[in-house]
C-alpha cells in the first residue's frame, strides 16, 4: 500500500433517483480521494445533491455509476459499525434522558454497555454537556440538543462521521460557538469527518478540504485543501488567507465575476 492510500476514494459517482417511471438525475459526476483523519467540507447550492452523496457514502443509496471505496489496508471499514451520523435536526428520543440517547448506537451495535456508559459521561464532557446527563431533550437548547447527537454519533467510535448541515437550525452565535467545538473535537477524536454546509465561511473555517458541488445535478467544481492553521480562531475570517478562500468558492459557484 502507498502511504497516502486514501481512506475514501469517489471516482465519477452518478446517482439517478427513479419513482413512477421518472428519472432524476441528482448527481452527474463527483470525484474525490478523502486521506483518514481529514475533516471535509462539502458545500453547493440547496437540491444540488450534496445529501444524496453522503447518503451514499452510508451506505443508504446505491450509486448507479462511479466507484466507491471506503478503507484501505491500514484501515478497514465495516459500513454496519463504523458511520456515525449527524442531521440538521438532533433527532433524540424524548422519553430517553441525554445519556441514554448518546448510548443508542451503542446499544444497537451491541458494545458492552458498562464501558460505553463510562464513554457517553466522558463524550458528554467532551461536547460541554457535563451535568445534564440525566436530562430529557426538551429541557435543552437547540444547540445542546445538537451537541448531544454530536456526543452519539461517537459513542461507538465510529471511523467516519459524516454530518448533514449539522448547525443549520441554531442561531448565528450558537453556531459559531458549535464551529469552534466541532473544531475542537475533531482534532481531539482525530475521526474523518465529511460535513455538509450552505454557509461558505463554515465550508472554510472548519475544513481540511473543500469540495465544491455545483448546482445539481452535482458535479464536483472543485476540491482542493484549506491550508489555513490550526488552531483556527474566529478572528482568522477577517485575514485575506480566508477571504481568498471565500472568494474561490463563489467564484467555482458562479457567484462572483473573479477569484
Ligand atoms: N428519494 C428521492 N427521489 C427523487 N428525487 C430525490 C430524492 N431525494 C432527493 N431528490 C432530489 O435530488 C436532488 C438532490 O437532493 P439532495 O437532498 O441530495 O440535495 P442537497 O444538495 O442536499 O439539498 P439541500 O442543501 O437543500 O439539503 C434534489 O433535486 C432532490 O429533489
């Protein structure tokens, strides 16, 4: 194996998604190699099929086109254990306290459960959660709620999380504040991420790479790396580094006349 032996690999995926004898196609042609530990952002206009990819990659669509790969010899990938997810909305079961919905996926790989219960107090503390684990999701905030589905998408050490617009339905400061522990944890946890955005700025605060979907049926614009340094900071979106990188990404969305 090479060293760089990426941990996903796309090539030409292509998705058509067909009812009652119509097709649609949502993803034309998107192409990247993902290494382990790399937090991705994919960012591209609303319908252009930005979900449809990172469902495939769950395993929850089948491509009809492309190869997908997903591990390599350094690290082999189990799609029934190894995917944590999180969605836009936190999805938590309201009659389970916060510590037993971060324990659910837990439970349903079947992992010893006095260890994974030491694993959801230590991933609660981890997300800011300390304290609030015999709560029910409706005494939370919308951003506390989130950082619990945060919490349960790790709790079975899962080796690739992919989340869909995550902090889509929080304000802008709670937002924010998710970005810089979305930071925090992934350089902690060291996971590959894939991460789906609308928002430019999170596409470059947060990312190790950026892919660009165009307008669907997706097609993969651009994708290339954020070399920004880490730790990252908020002030860092005032530097002329990240407008730059802003501004490539209008630019590859169409949105602006020049880089
Ligand atoms: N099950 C389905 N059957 C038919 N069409 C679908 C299905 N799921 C999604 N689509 C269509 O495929 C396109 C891509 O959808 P997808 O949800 O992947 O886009 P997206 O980029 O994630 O959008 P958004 O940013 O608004 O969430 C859209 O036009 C959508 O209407």
């Amino acid at each position: 194996m090479s060293a760089d032996e990426p941990f996903i690999s796309l090539q030409n995926v292509r998705k058509v998604y067909r009812s009652k004898g119509a097709e649609f196609l949502a993803v034309s042609d998107v192409t990247m190699d993902v290494q382990e530990g790399e937090l991705v952002s994919l960012v591209g206009p609303s319908g252009c099929g930005k979900t449809t990819v990172l469902k495939i990659l769950a395993g929850l669509h089948d491509a009809d086109g492309g190869t997908i790969k997903i591990g390599n010899s350094k690290t082999p990938f189990d799609p029934a254990r190894d995917i944590g997810m999180v969605f836009q909305q936190a999805l938590l079961l309201k009659w389970r306290t916060i510590l037993d919905n971060v324990l659910l996926p837990a439970e349903i790989v079947g992992l010893p459960m006095k260890a994974a219960r030491a694993r959801a107090r230590d991933l609660l503390n981890l997300v800011g959660l300390a304290g609030y684990e015999d709560k029910y999701p409706q005494q939370l905030s919308g951003g506390m709620q989130q950082r619990t589905a945060i919490a349960r998408a790790f709790i079975h050490d899962p080796k690739l999380i992919l989340m869909d617009e995550p902090f889509g339905a929080l304000d802008a400061l709670t937002r924010e504040q998710m970005n810089l522990e979305m930071l925090r944890i992934w350089r902690e946890s060291g996971k590959t991420i894939l991460f789906v955005t609308h928002s430019i700025q999170e596409a470059v605060f947060l990312a190790s790479h950026c892919a660009v979907l165009t307008a669907g049926p997706a097609r993969m614009a651009e994708y290339f790396p954020i070399e920004l340094p880490f730790p990252r900071a908020l002030p860092i979106k005032t530097t002329d580094e990240f407008g730059a990188y802003a501004r490539r990404i209008y630019a590859s969305l169409g949105l602006s006349p020049s880089a």
